[in-house]
C-alpha cells in the first residue's frame, strides 16, 4: 500500500486528488497539508474533501506530513512547490509535482534538488495532453519550416499563471523538433501595427474565461492548407488520475527529475 500525502488538499486539485486516493486500490491517504496561516489547518480532513471521518487534521507542517508518507502530491503553486520539494528532498521522499509557472531559477533548484530524490515534474498530467506533446513534436519535425505554428490556450478565470505551463510545454517540444530557441522565437501577445509574422516565430495565446477546465490548439499553418491539433479536459478528474498513476509510478525509482512521457513511457 502506497501512503499518499497531498498538498494544498483545501483546494480544487488536492481535494479532488484526495477523493480519488480514497477511490484508488492500492493507494492510501495519510495526510494532507496547507500553508500555516490557511483556514483550513486543524480541521477534520472530510471537512476538505468529504467521505467519511478519517481521523486526520490538515496539518499545517509539511515536515509533520511528511513523516507517515511515501509520496507526495502538489498541484499547489511554483513558489510553494519549490519549498515543499525542498522539504521532501530533506526527508529522503518522492514526490509527484503538477504545479506550474516555473521560472528557469526554480527548475534549475528542482534539478538540484532530485539528486536525491525521485520527483516527477509535468505541467500537465492527462495521458492525452502527454501524447500530443509527442505528436505536435512529430508534426513539427516533418512539416519542417515550411508551416507556422501557433498555439491558444483556455482555462478558468481563476488561473493565475498565463500562458498556461502545457501551453509553453507544447511551445518547447515544438521548438525543440525544429532546433530552435523559443527564449528567442516565442511571442506571447500582438497588438497594433506589428508588421508581417516572421517565419521562425512561435505564437502562444492566452484565454480566461468562466469555468474553463483547459483546452489547447496548436495549429500548423501553411500556404493553402493548415493542421489543426486539439485536447479538450472536460474535468479535472484525468490530471488527478494522472498524478495517482505517477505517484504509484515514482516511488519505486532511482533520484531524478522526470516527466510525465517517462510514467506513460511515451518516446
């Protein structure tokens, strides 16, 4: 039996992941966490994401958590997914991180951190966002430079991070397949008289609306003719499934920072 610990199990992903651990065979819930000064702290873990009492207070101490897990789950924030990792490498625990807006500071802090530890890293964990990386990077290596790519993302109006990490991450495997530097060659906004689109660029736009799950467009553009790849999440239930299969997946490997194309084995 697998001992989970979720983080941030107040909100909308880690009560959700919670639910699902109570669902999952194999998986057993053993704690959840919030910042200190978080409402939630000190209350029955049920109160958070419902079911019968387990016994458990959301505890305010990742430390204290991390004492009885054997993983841990984050689909919290970059900043505070960098101190829990931090935590996590101190304790000799893997964890399994879904946050996103990661800065290259911080992801190079989380390389240094899995020299220890295992931790799998994906902006994005549904098994089919994962297979249209693999795709987008596919198409982009045949169509060559002959196509201009474009990519729209839509999410919630609460999502506080734009453009979206699986939109940067579909921007890099794209850029990547064609040797390029999307430091260099990605724009994120267009407004005014900005002059004809040039043949390296690689757009990326953001959409905030409503109740938005997530959607992602990348579209291959050319003279006559155009692809369009898309993946629609109808819930938030096929990133959570995803993290539990990760969380299952991690525990048994050696440190390292991995992806989501490493548990699903796509290459």
């Amino acid at each position: 039996m697998i001992k989970v610990a979720v983080a941030g199990i107040a909100g909308r992903m880690g009560s959700r992941i919670a639910q699902l651990v109570g669902e999952t065979e194999g998986i057993e819930l053993v704690g959840g966490f919030e910042r200190p000064d978080h409402p939630a702290v000190g209350r029955e873990l049920a109160e958070c994401v419902g079911g019968a009492k387990t016994g458990l207070n959301v505890s305010g101490s990742v430390a204290e958590v991390l004492k009885g897990a054997d993983v841990v789950i984050d689909f919290t924030s970059a900043s505070a997914s960098c101190a829990h990792l931090e935590a996590a490498a101190s304790a000799g625990k893997p964890m399994v991180i879904g946050s996103t807006g990661f800065s290259s500071e911080q992801l190079q802090k989380a390389r240094e951190l899995t020299r220890n530890i295992a931790c799998v890293l994906a902006p994005n964990m549904s098994m089919g966002v994962n297979v249209l990386f693999k795709i987008v990077a596919d198409v982009a290596r045949m169509l060559g430079d002959g196509f201009d790519i474009e990519i729209v993302e839509a999410h919630h109006r609460f999502k506080k991070d734009a453009p979206s990490g699986t939109a940067v991450k579909l921007a890099q495997v794209a850029a990547e397949a064609l040797e390029r530097n999307l430091d260099q060659v990605g724009v994120y906004a267009r407004h005014g008289l900005i002059g004809e689109r040039t043949q390296q660029e690689i757009g990326i736009q953001t959409v905030r609306a409503g109740d938005i799950v997530g959607e992602h467009t990348v579209t291959f553009g050319g003279m006559g003719e155009r692809i369009e790849l898309t993946h629609r999440a109808h819930s938030r239930d096929n990133f959570a499934r995803g993290a539990l299969r990760a969380a299952r997946w991690v525990v048994s490997r050696p440190p390292g920072l991995y992806d989501m194309q490493n548990v699903l084995g796509i290459t």
